[in-house]
C-alpha cells in the first residue's frame, strides 16, 4: 500500500497517522474521505478507482491498492488540482473542516467521468455534510466541470432564467479557472504492479495487538476458515462490524475479508430485467452511506438482517434466492423465510457463507416496488421501509400472489404473511385496499414495533400499501376519471440540482480598493489542499499523552465511589484525574464533579494513557457507583410543575395590557413548542495542552471563540496568574456559539492532568461524546394570548411588527439534561419564530392571508420597539417589497393554488417572512476590542487581533480593511494567529460582531501607522513600502502599533423595562415554496428568495455565503434537527447517523440571494453590518411554507384551517397533521402503549 501525499511523492503509512484521524467517525458524513485506486487486472490494465471514509476502511483491506490523500491531489507547494481551485474560488470554503472530503467526492467522479452530468455532481455529493456554506457555492464550483450549461438543466423551457434578473452579479470567473487535463492524474504505482499480479494467489494475515485479520483469496479457503472459526464476523465495508467495535465496545479476536475472492464480484447480466432489480436500483440512491457504498457488498445487510436495510425488504418481496455454502454442503433459501416467523429460525448456520443474491425475472402481470422514509431525503437511515410485490391472474385484475415486507419496525424485517394471504384472490380495487390497510395494522404492529415514532409508522405502513396501489392501477392503465387527481400519489419527490443563483449586491469599489470585492478566503487554497492546520493537525509532542473522558450515566445521582482500579491495569494507561487532582478551585464553571451529579453527561473523572484508543479503552473499566437523587426534571412542563427555575426572571411590559384586553371581542391563545438544536460543528472540541518547564507556563491550543476565557478558567484552576497561560487559536472547524464558553471546561480538565503529568495532553473528543456534554440550542415553550390588530399580547420577541401593549416574563428552567450554551442567533430563532407562529394563527382565524397580517402589523416610521429604543423600519419595508416584487408572489400564490387543485396527495405551499434582526449586547465592555499591527523594514506586515477565524471569514476582511486603510496590496498582509500573548483581554468572537468590533481596531492601527509615517511618505510620495519602512527604522520610529475600540454604547434598564440594547438592526425578508408528500410528510424546497438590508458590504462573496449558509442551518432548525432522550436522561441522537442535519439534497432547487442596494448604516465599519446570524431566522420560511401546504390539505378535507404545529416540522409531524382517512385508520385502531423517547424538550425560555 503506497499513500499519495504531494505530487509525485509517496511515502510510507506510518507518516500520514495524523492525516488520517478519524476526525468525524462515522460512515454518513464523509468528512475524512480519500481515493483509492485498486488494479484488478494488470493483463488489462482494469483499474477501479473510488472514495471511501478512513475512518470506516480497515488499512489491512488496503493492500495492494494506492492511497490518495486530498494533500496528494494537489498542494499550494506545487501544483494545486482544478477541483482544490474551483472549490476554493468559487467560496466554497468557510470554516474549511469539510472541504477536504469535498474534494476528495469530486476528485473521485472526475477520475471515473471526465465531463459529469449536474446529477453526478449532486449524487457524488450526497454523502458529504458542510455546516457552514449552505452547499450552493460548492455546487457553483463544482458544477464548471459539467459540459452542459449549468443553469437551465430541466430542459422544460426555451429561454434562460437568468435572463429574466435585472442585475446579476458573479462572485467568480470561471474563465479564470484552469483545464482538467485527465492526462495529468496520478497514474498507479509501479511499485504495486506486482502486488496486483499475485492479488489472487497468497492469503493475507496481519497480527495486531489484539485481532488478527485474514483475507482468502477463494471461495474454498474462505469455507475452510468460517469451519475453524464459525463466529469470526465477514468484514467488506466494515459498516457494521467498524461501527460495532468503535462506539459499541464489541470485540472480534479474529477478522475474515472476503474482498479479494473474485467469485464474489460476480454479476451476471441476464436478457431481461426484472421489476426487482430495478426497484433496488432505485432504492440505493437513497441509502445511509454513499461513499461506503462504493465498496461494500450489498449481500452484507442480508446478512446482518438489519431492520433498517432498504434492499431487504425489495429482496424479499421480490422473492430472491440466496445462494449460501459451507464447507461440504450448497443450499438455497429463499429470502422470505428468513423473516417468515419474527426473528427467523431459518437463519444462515454460523459456518455459513452467503455466495450469492438470485433474483428472478420479472413475469407478465407481475410488479415489484420498494419504498422508504426517513429523515432526510439521501444519507439517513429509513423510519420505515417496504417492499411490496402482486402477481395477477392472466389477462385480469386478480391477485394471484402478494408479498409485503417492512422494516423499520422492529428488530428484523416483517412479512405482513397473514395479510397476504386473505387478499389472495380479490380484485385490485379499494375494498381490497381498505381491508388491506387494516388488515395490516393489525398484524404488524401490536407484535413487531418497537421505540418512538409509533403512529407515524403505523401511518407509514397503511400509506405505503396506498402507494403501491396506485402505481399498479397505474401500470395497468385503468385509472378511472374520479382517480386523476390521485396520480401522483406514489411518486417520490423529485430531487434536481440548486442550479438558479442570482446575487444581487452594490457595484465594487475601485480594483485598487479590496474592500467591496468578493475576495476568496484567506485560506480557501489551504483549506481544499489539506494544508490548513486545525488543533488535532499540530503535530505529536515528545511523549504526549491523550485524555478521554468518564461522563455521568445518571441524570440525578449522588457518587457514591469511583473505582478505577481496573482502568489503571489496562495498557497504556498512565493516570486518572478527578477533582482531587485539581489545585486551586474555579469561580467560573462547576468543572470539578461534586458528589452530586446532575445530568447525563457531565464529567465525572478522566483517563490519561499513551494513545488515544487505549485512553478511550480505559473509560469503559471505571466502575461508578450511584444512589439515585429526586427530582429527575427532563421536560420544560416538568420544570414548571416542580418550580425550578434559575433568578433572575426577567419582564418587559409596556402599555396596559390587561385594559387592551378588556376592550377586545376576539382573543386568540395557544401555546407553542421550538425543539433544540446541536451545533454539529465539523471539528469537535479540541484542545492540547503544552507545559513549558518552568514558571508553571503552558501553551494552550484550543478550538475556541473565547481565547481570553480559556485562559482565564486554566489559570483559575491552577491557581496561577494568567499570565502564565498562552493561548492559541489559528482556525477553528465552525462554531456557531458552541465554543464560547464550553471549550474551557475540556481546557481545564487537560491543563490539569498536564500539570500532574508534566507531559503534553491532548483531548480531541469523539462526534458522539461532544454531543453529550456541550449542550446545543435552547429549547423553547411559550404561551401567547392575541387580539385584533395586533394591540396586545404576551409574548417574547416582537420581530418585525409593532405591538402598542405588550407584557412578557421569561423564565430560564433548571434540568437534569446537559446545559445549553449560545447558538448561533441567541434566543432570536426560537422568539421570532413564536411571534410568527400567532401571526399565522391570527391570519387562519381571521379568514386571511397571513402576508396581509404581517403587513398589517410590521412597523411604520417613528415608532419604537417595547423597549423604547429608536428604530427607522424604512429597509425593512424595502426589504419586503423587493422580496415581494422578486419572488412573484402574488402570481405565485394563484400558481400554487392551482396546483393543489389538481393534486389530491401532492400539495405546494408558499410563505414570506420580515425579519428584524437586533445586533449588539446590552453592555458596552462586551464589545471592545484590540488589534496589533507589525510593520517589518521588508515592507510586509504582520496583523493581529482578538477575533477567532471559525469559518464566518473574519481574518479575511481584516486584511482587506488593513489592505485599504494602509493601501497597500492585501498579499503583502499576514496574520498568523489569535493569541492572548500578543491581544490580551480579548472579547469573544460572537453575536455577529466580529468584523464590526475587530475591523475599527484595525482601523484604527492602521491610521496610527499611517499618521507616524506620515514624515516619511511625504518626503518620498512615490516611494515603495520597503522603502517608507527601512526609512522609518533608521529614524527610530515605531513600527509596531495597537489600535483599539471601546465598542457600542449600550444600555438597558430591566426594572422600566427599557433602553438602547443594540447598536442597530439587519433587515431582510425571504419568500420560499415547497412541495409536500401528504402520504409520507416528506417535503422539498422547490425555491427560495432571500432579500437582505446589510448595508455596503465588506466582501460580498463572504457575506453571501453566510446568509446562504445560516439560511440552511435555519432549515435544520426549523424542520428536520431533533433531539430525543430517553426517559433515563440520555441524549439518543448522538452523531451523524442518528441526527440529521441538512445535506446538498435538503437546499432549494432555486436559491436567490439579493442584497439590498443603496442601504448605509454609520456607525459600524465602512457603513456595513454583521450579519452571520440574523439569516438562520429566515429559514422559517421554509416552515411556514409547509404550514401553507398543509393548512391547503386540510381545508381540501373539511378541516379547521386554525390548527398548530411545533418545531422542527418533521415528517412525522407533516404527515400526521395531513389527516385522511389512513390517519383516521390508526387513530380508530387502538395503538399499543410503546416507551416513546421523541418529543421530549429542555428549555430555558417559558
């Protein structure tokens, strides 16, 4: 195996550990993917070339194959690929974590299809997540490799819809990018010619330090070892097993690949296809790993039985034939009768290999079909699934045979057998799908179904029969007329490509002038070469040790003893740190676990060892031994029955309310439920800690927002001055809020063990573990009580509109679950979204358009907000009838009514959402900041400052004002890194003001600079920096200055509830339509258009890329991110697999992004505003066009068009809020009391 790390270069494994980390761990997110380039045949030179995640493929299974690293596709050193080029130019890049995988599913299609279609782009990409970019420029950049023009690829209209756009303004030059030359590529090594020449003759055995692993090179020596070794599990993709021994603590002495038996490669291509085949076909678009799916074996979760597999239910329905062997013995079993009783006794015997999948011709009158739904369109694993298959009677309508197979529902897959059976002989009409329906739920459900989500599957099932039946009647051309508006019942939501950008934005400044440029990121190039240098990509220390921690099993407990005798045996192990360890105590967070334990999660001791793998080994040996503590409080509602609550409780009243009230004939109440929210951040909390020998001085390097905290708890903690503590940032992998304040707790905890060591430690946490103890957003409940005109009401957050009477109380719950921290938005997403919810209740019972409402109530000129601070709404009415004018929404409107006319099971909605988004804190000293300016006599110059590069592109607007206020070329320009060494006290980098705070104390040293150099320039107005800088270091005079801003005033009064919290306000507006699939509530967004007020922008390229990005992050709010926990405490959606965040597939297939011309602030720098936040709140559009949708499926069948809906507006909620007579089915049929973990809520805000 030879690895591929610069051009031309190859070295040995052992050198590239570090680039291979399992930085994300999990085979759904492709975060950590690389090439690999296998020769199957020298004589023919057959080469296979694919992607696959290096945290999943065993390195034993890469023998003989070569090994590309995103570092060996290109670097800045050398030659950098048109892939690394265009995604990095077309502001792909944010935070940079994710971009390397990018790369790497892009670099593997172009080696396989040189000239891609925009659908392979799209499904190269599927498996890929980004947290920050909203995937839309990655999509630009990418699609430049397709040959067809990208912008009008359905192909249904003659014209360009570009064409149709006032003004359109790129944010790159695809002219300036330079040709894929496919001659170019990295050709197979030599050096491996011979490995594959001999591929097929020797077995392969490697002896680790605890399994062995051994790879047959046929089919009868394969037999021979499952007859020695019955219970040694089959490796292929390592989907399973992988997954099992690294986050279930499963164990295997002995490993068996069959990769390199050929037998087992085999498909053998018959004259006719068959309706099974193609039903899978279709079905694996959608699967939960689509880069492991390159490699993997389908025959693997036939094995497995996995209940969540989508080819075993078309298999079985389809009745395939598995072809299994032993040593000595051939047998065939068909399909079915492994799952024909529960748990199958029909099972393969533990010595048994399964050959081979035989699927039959499809006959005459026979028709297969398999179906899903799951969270998120591609990538997720399914709620449910089915696989469903008829026979007919020659030449009629009666069926002859039936097979129904679900998964999802419990343990195994399930044969509805029973149900079958009675419908053997009836006629394919309604009577039989009725009887079907319930025959169904009867047989399935009260045996099989097991964990939350049990009426939406229930639903699921009956709607699935309902979609099969209708392709049938389909297929069988007898669709009577009553039925047309039915016919698109059993189609699937079509997926298309984001293809129709438009970016509207202020003419540049002068091209001397960065500033107003779409500037590629600082570090675009860095980030698509792999070059870019995050916490976990510092290079090992001598003797450095790793930290793992041990976190509380208990949500209320008192520690009764901890043992860690065990863990202290285990190899590698060197100590363990608990409270007793820590020298000095810490004011500012509870690190140092008391007796009491409060919540699941928290940390209760830690593990140091040699290794990272025997660190996290260990933790599962400390025995903790609990006496269970009342109350466990684990919901909001149970918070307010127990009266726990955290002081102060804040009020903000203003007018009369209760008098308003009186004078009113209409009052509105509800209440209403927002869900939290996980930060997902691609790189998880990271920190290494460094003791310098003497003085008891570290260096810290974190994945912090807040350097200056993080130095402040360590210090604290020792019990030293901060002064002895450096802390270091260069770039964190994405933020969002997350590492604010909780990345101190993982910096103390290693600064102690390294004080105690006296060694190097390093903490890097697992995707899982960092979900469980760093908290996320705050979830949210509230109740509201409306009148009229909106005049008065309780409520949290005003928006947009004015309200003359208002009174509101906020309370903060204590739990027992993982605090929550800041997220991106702070409190806005969760108040503005219950202003909306009423504003569209309100709207409902009044017979109206909810737009009319909102315009009703939105505010006018010279009105104030609630809490007397000045406001001029004028970009904000600007921002609405821009939206309003470019959206079309009044012909819309008339469009999407038409279409849910003619469609029974397919229904449109359409919404517009204002925005008025408050920037700034409520304290002055919150928003000061410093910066550092080096001038060196060679004319460059070194920049720094307190802000932290998280991927929001702060140090590259830095430059650029640096760059204009200096007027000097933006390369001659460096930062290096946020460090309390050279800007201490720093304020962390939050609430979207890190360009506005950080920029004027950079403007500020600049100008100093300047005005000290002024002598000098003038003497010599023509002269070059080197120049003015060699001049002015033979003068004496000081090249090294600071600059500072003493930040916002602000104010506010709790007690009159009143003030000037913000320094100003972001105003934007987005309209979006989607399309909804009232059988299964899964939805799409067909378009959306966003008009933003951000005054003149610094970098348009930037700022776009947050709206687009924060947009995204707002759908996941809003409609498919949902934390669950046991009813013990524990957070069930740890990871990738079980917590959906959006992927390429979730974004709008027409994403318009404008921002508003003409539009000056003063007070902030160059009139601009910040703006990384205030777009999350406007991806509610997206549920409030579902509610639109669905508000139209209602008012179809007779129902109350005033109902409610609570975030995130999941499938399950869309569907079951789509009532029809399959819902009627399960809600008359009694349902089986089941332990249900979903809907369960913390919150901090009532």
């Amino acid at each position: 195996m030879l690895f591929y790390l610069q051009l031309r270069e190859m070295i040995s494994p052992e050198l590239v550990a570090s680039q291979l980390s399992p930085r994300f761990q999990s085979k759904t997110c492709s975060l950590n993917a690389i090439f690999i380039t296998h020769c199957k045949n020298i004589a023919l030179y057959n080469q296979r070339h694919y992607s696959v995640n290096a945290c999943l493929i065993p390195v034993c299974s890469l023998y003989g194959t070569a090994v590309i690293t995103v570092e060996g596709v290109g670097n800045a050193k050398t030659r950098i690929h048109p892939v690394q080029e265009r995604i990095a130019k077309s502001h792909g890049s944010q935070c940079g974590f994710c971009t390397p995988g990018m790369v790497m599913s892009i670099y593997a299609l172009l080696r396989n299809q040189v000239e891609p279609t925009s659908d392979q782009i799209m499904e190269a990409l599927a498996g890929n997540l980004c947290r920050c970019t909203g995937y839309r420029p990655i999509i630009d950049g990418c699609k430049t490799f397709c040959k067809e023009p990208f912008c009008c690829q359905s192909k249904k209209n003659a014209g360009c819809f570009l064409d149709q756009e006032d003004h359109l303004s790129l944010l790159f030059s695809a002219e300036e990018f330079q040709p894929l030359d496919p001659t170019q590529e990295l050709i197979f090594p030599p050096e491996l010619i011979k490995i594959a020449e001999n591929q097929t003759v020797q077995t392969l055995t490697f002896h680790g330090e605890r399994t062995t692993w051994i790879s047959p090179v046929n089919l009868q020596e394969l037999l021979k070892l499952k007859a020695r070794y019955p219970k040694a599990p089959l490796v292929v993709g390592n989907t399973c097993v992988g997954v099992e021994m690294k986050f279930k603590g499963a164990f295997y002495p002995l490993l068996i690949s069959p990769t390199r038996i050929l037998d087992l490669h085999v498909v053998e291509h018959t004259k006719d296809g068959g309706a099974c085949f193609l039903s899978i076909l279709q079905i694996c678009r959608h699967q939960t790993w689509p880069h492991p799916q390159k490699r993997i074996m389908r025959m693997c979760n036939i094995i497995s039985r996995s209940s969540t597999s989508d080819i075993i239910p078309c298999l079985a329905a389809g009745n395939c034939i598995l072809n299994v062997a032993s040593q000595g013995r051939l047998r065939q079993i068909p399909l079915r009768h492994l799952f024909a009783d529960g748990l199958g006794k029909n099972s393969l015997e533990p010595e048994e290999v399964l050959v081979s999948v035989q699927i039959p011709h499809s006959r005459k009158g026979e028709f297969v079909s398999g179906f899903r739904q799951a969270t998120r369109r591609e990538n997720a694993l399914p709620i449910a699934n089915a696989g469903m298959r008829v026979l007919f009677e020659d030449g009629c309508d009666i069926i002859r045979d039936l097979s129904i197979f679900y998964g999802g529902i419990g343990p195994t897959t399930v044969a509805a057998t029973q149900t079958c059976q009675k419908l053997i002989g009836r006629l394919w009409d309604e009577q039989m799908l009725n009887e079907a329906c319930r025959a169904v739920i009867k047989e399935i459900l009260p045996s099989s179904v097991q964990g939350d989500k049990v009426d939406y599957k229930r639903t699921l099932l009956v709607s699935f029969i309902f979609k099969f039946y209708l392709e049938v009647l389909h297929s069988l051309k007898t669709m009577v007329i009553f039925c047309l508006v039915h016919l698109q019942g059993f189609c699937v939501l079509q997926l298309y490509v984001s293809r129709l950008i438009h970016t509207l934005f202020e003419p540049a400044q002068l091209a001397q002038d960065p500033v107003g440029h779409a500037v590629m990121h600082q570090a675009g190039i860095k980030h698509a070469t792999g070059e870019a240098i995050y916490c976990d990509d510092i290079r090992a220390m001598d003797e450095e040790l790793f930290l793992a921690l041990v976190t509380s099993s208990r949500a209320h407990a008192k520690i009764v003893s901890i043992d860690a005798s065990e863990a202290l045996k285990m190899s590698g192990v060197v100590d363990i740190i608990s409270v007793q360890d820590v020298p000095a105590t810490n004011e500012f967070y509870n690190y140092d676990v008391p007796d009491i334990v409060t919540c699941v999660g928290q940390v209760v001791c830690a593990v140091v060892a040699d290794s990272d793998v025997h660190a996290k080994q260990a933790t599962a040996k400390v025995k903790i031994e609990y006496e269970p503590q009342e109350p466990v409080i684990l919901t909001i509602e149970e918070a307010i029955q127990h009266n726990s609550f955290f002081e102060p409780k804040r009020k903000l009243e203003q007018g009369n309310v209760d008098e308003a009230f009186k004078a009113v004939d209409h009052i509105l109440e509800g209440e209403f439920h927002i869900g939290g929210q996980s930060h997902f951040y691609m790189e998880t909390q990271s920190v290494l800690v460094v003791p310098k020998g003497e003085d008891k001085e570290m260096d810290v390097y974190t994945s912090t927002q807040h350097p200056a905290y993080v130095q402040e708890m360590v210090a604290s903690c020792l019990g030293i001055p901060d002064n002895r503590i450096m802390c270091h940032v260069k770039r964190i992998g994405g933020a969002f809020g997350g590492k604010l304040q909780k990345t101190s707790l993982l910096a103390c905890i290693a600064a102690v063990a390294a004080n105690k060591t006296g060694h190097a430690v390093r903490c890097i946490l697992d995707r899982g573990t960092d979900m469980l103890t760093t908290g996320g957003r705050h979830p949210f409940f509230g109740k509201y009580k409306v009148s009229g005109r909106i005049k008065i009401m309780l409520l949290k957050m005003d928006n947009a509109y004015k309200v003359p009477n208002i009174r509101c109380h906020a309370h903060v719950c204590k739990t027992n679950l993982p605090s929550n921290t800041a997220f991106r938005g702070f409190g806005f997403p969760q108040g503005g979204l219950f202003t909306e919810v009423w504003m569209t209740r309100i709207a409902a019972r009044c017979g109206l358009l909810p737009t009319q409402i909102r315009e009703l109530n939105m505010y006018k000129e010279n009105e104030r907000t609630p809490y007397k601070q000045e406001l001029k709404p004028e970009n904000l009415l600007r921002c609405w009838n821009k939206c309003m004018e470019k959206s079309a929404y009044h012909t819309r409107r008339a469009a999407v009514e038409e279409f849910n006319k003619q469609n029974y099971w397919k229904k449109k909605g359409l919404a517009i959402i204002p925005m008025k988004f408050p920037v700034g804190f409520v304290t002055r000293f919150l928003s000061q900041a410093a910066a550092l300016v080096h001038l060196y006599t060679d004319g460059s110059v070194l920049l720094t400052y307190g802000g932290v590069e998280m991927g929001q592109g702060l140090h590259t607007k830095m430059i650029q004002i640096a760059s204009r206020e200096l007027q000097m070329p933006m390369s001659n320009i460096h930062f290096c890194e946020t460090s309390t060494t050279t800007v201490p006290n720093a304020c962390g980098s939050v609430g979207s003001m890190g360009t506005d705070v950080n920029g004027m104390a950079v403007k500020d040293a600049c100008q100093t600079l300047l005005k000290r150099l002024e002598p000098i320039i003038s003497q010599n107005p023509k002269g070059t920096w080197k120049e003015w800088a060699k001049d002015a270091f033979e003068q004496s005079i000081n090249l090294s200055v600071t600059g500072y801003f003493r930040g916002y005033e602000a104010n506010m009064d709790w007690e009159k509830g009143e003030g000037h919290p913000f320094e100003y306000f972001i105003y934007g507006a987005a309209c979006t339509e989607v399309e909804i699939d009232c059988l299964t509530g899964d939805h799409k967004n067909i378009k959306t258009d966003i008009v933003m007020d951000i005054g003149r922008s610094i970098n348009p390229a930037v700022d776009i890329g947050q709206i687009e990005g924060a947009f995204v992050q707002g759908i996941g709010l809003y409609t498919m991110e949902e934390l669950k926990f046991s009813p013990e405490g524990v957070l069930c959606t740890r990871g990738p697999d079980q917590y959906k965040i959006p992927a390429v597939c979730d974004i709008p297939e027409h994403f318009s992004v404008s921002l508003l011309t003409s539009s000056q602030q003063t007070t902030a720098i160059y009139s601009s505003k910040g703006l990384g936040e205030s777009a999350l709140f406007l991806g509610c559009s997206v549920f409030f066009a579902i509610w639109d949708a669905v508000a139209a499926v209602r008012k179809e069948r007779g129902l109350s068009a005033d109902f409610k809906l609570n975030s995130p507006l999941t499938s399950e909620r869309i569907r079951m809020a789509c009532t029809d007579q399959f819902t009627a089915m399960v809600n008359i049929l009694a349902p089986v009391k089941i332990c249900h973990f979903g809907s369960i809520m913390l919150g901090e805000c009532l």
